[in-house]
C-alpha cells in the first residue's frame, strides 16, 4: 500500500515546484544553451497532471514543433531512455554514416532517406552536440543534446540524384523538475524538392505524441532494463553510465 502510495504522489508533481526548477533551468539555458523556451502556467500545469505540450512555433519558413512530458523519474534515467540505440531508434529507410572528426560529444553524421520511387532521396549531414558547458553550470540538473546542418561532405553513402535537405535542426533538453524530470523535443525542418514546408511540419506534429509517450514510458522502467547484460550507454561527456 505505502509503495502505491509513493508511486501515487510521485505521479502528481507539483506546479510550483516545477515552475521554479524550468526557471531555473532557463537561467542556465540563457547563457550556455542553444536553444531555450519559456514555459506558461497553463503549460506547466498541464505537465503536472502528465499530458503533453505540444507546441507550434511560427517562423519565418518552415514552423519549430515542440514536445515537452513530464516523468518522475532522474534525468539520467531519461537520458538512457533516449538514447537506448540498442533497442530503440531504427527508422525505416534510414541509412547513416559517421564522417571524419566525429566524436560522441561532437558528432558529424550523414543520413540518407531512401524512398520509395517516384520521390527522390533525401540527404543531409547533421553536426549533434552534447552541451558540456550547460551540464557543468546547472550542476548536473539540466542537460541538451542538439543539431544543425553542417556543410561537411564526402560520405560513401551519398547519392548524386539526392535532394540535400536545406533545413534541419532541433534537439533535446532534460531537466530536474518537481522531484522528477522534463524531457523536450523540438525539431525544424524542410525537405526540399518542391514538396511543401507545411507537410513536414505536420507530420512532425502528428508523431509527437507516440514518440514522447513511448520515451516517458520507458524512462520508468530503466532501472529494471539498463541492467547486467546491456550494451553500454554513454553520459553527454562520453563515459559509460553504471547499470542498475
């Protein structure tokens, strides 16, 4: 009964509590984040009763989508379900290589949509960074991991006839929040070749929910998943986090 109970109240953050570590947190994100979003009350109250914020940013082009769930769970557990490549993350069609320089905290990535004719290939190279300066500031409470187009090239998997895709960037924050911890994912983008900024933007929208469903549940079931057994996953500055 008392573990139900416990589980019961860790369920119900409070919305103060939370509005004052999000403030925090953008304090932080201020000054060492690349991307940064203040939070309404009528947002913060919908994260404490659990739902998801789902947001769309206008902007000149192409529109940023965000998604944002609370979790009572650590940020360090949350990063493990994010990041869990091993049994999650596959996409269909996708195919991807690492270019020279990279690095965990600083990786340079090509990837390629292979699709179906008679649309031509997407392609695009992404430069994904773990922000060190933002982990070590915040003490370890709010951590981001986000990308940007690069202009490397030279990857064997690129194809003459793809489509380089003239905008994609986004990321994801974590952060302490209530006793448990907010995951945020934002993305913006444009897939060229004349098919409307619109689509992607709605298809961006319409897979919110199952993706951040999906990552939440997860993150409550780390400590009996990341266990003897699992291959290892790394923290933001590259070394192996413990298994439970």
């Amino acid at each position: 009964m008392w573990v139900w109970l416990s589980l019961a109240l860790a369920s119900e953050p409070d919305p103060a509590a939370i509005r004052v570590d999000l403030d925090r947190c953008k304090a932080h994100l201020d000054t060492h984040g690349r991307f940064n979003f203040a939070w309404s009350d009528d947002e913060v109250a919908a994260l404490a009763a659990g739902e998801l914020v789902k947001r769309r940013e206008r902007l000149d082009g192409a529109d940023r989508v965000l998604g944002a769930m609370w979790s009572p769970v650590s940020v360090t557990e949350l990063w493990l379900s994010v990041m869990d490549e091993e049994h999650w993350g596959g996409v269909e069609g996708l195919i991807e290589e690492r270019l020279p320089g990279s690095t965990y905290t600083d990786k340079i990535l090509y990837q390629r949509f292979d699709l179906p004719w008679p649309f031509k290939d997407r392609q695009y190279v992404l430069r994904i960074r773990n922000n060190l300066p933002l982990k070590a500031e915040s003490e370890n409470r709010c951590w981001e991991r986000y990308w940007e187009l690069s202009d490397q090239r030279g990857a064997k998997a690129e194809v003459e006839d793809g489509i380089w895709v003239p905008v994609n960037d986004g990321g994801w924050m974590l952060a302490e929040a209530g006793g448990g911890s907010l995951l945020v994912y934002h993305v913006r983008a444009v897939i060229g070749g004349g098919i409307p900024d619109e689509l992607a933007t709605q298809w961006s929208l319409g897979t919110l929910r199952g993706m951040m469903d999906d990552l939440v549940a997860r993150s409550r079931e780390v400590r009996g998943h990341y266990t003897a057994g699992h291959g290892p996953i790394l923290a933001p500055d590259g070394t192996e986090l413990p298994r439970y």
